[in-house]
C-alpha cells in the first residue's frame, strides 16, 4: 500500500481544486455519499482547533482518504 497521506510526489502535484474530482470518482465507482465530503471538512476543522500552525489542505485529505476512505476499498 502507498501511504498516500506521507507521499510527497502526490502532495507536490495534487491540488485543493481536484478534491471534487476525487469525490466524484469514489461517488461514481465505489457508491461513496456525499457525507463523505462532509465528514472531511469537519475533520478539517477539527484538526485546525488543535495546530498552531498554518493547515495543509492537500495534506490533510491525503491523510484523511488514507485512514478514512482506502481501508474499506482495499
């Protein structure tokens, strides 16, 4: 498995633009909801309450579609 939340080649080319795409193609071919989306935007702003520091949004849906999204695909 790639770990995709800590493979800087797919953070350096991924884009806050493509997540829709992203959340189309899992809608699309594996039957994901919509709450999907919702659910990682309020794991967004949870994980921003407690950092100190500027978020990364590419980051943390790499990280989010690695522990939330993959498991129940692979």
């Amino acid at each position: 498995m790639i770990d995709m939340a800590r493979n800087k080649s797919v953070e350096s080319v991924m884009e806050e633009k493509d997540f829709d795409t992203v959340w189309n193609f899992l809608e699309t071919k594996f039957g994901y909801s919509k709450q999907w989306r919702v659910a990682f935007y309020e794991f967004v702003y949870e994980r921003s309450q407690h950092i100190s520091y500027k978020p990364n949004p590419v980051a943390d849906f790499l990280f989010f579609c690695t522990r939330e999204i993959y498991p129940p695909i692979k």
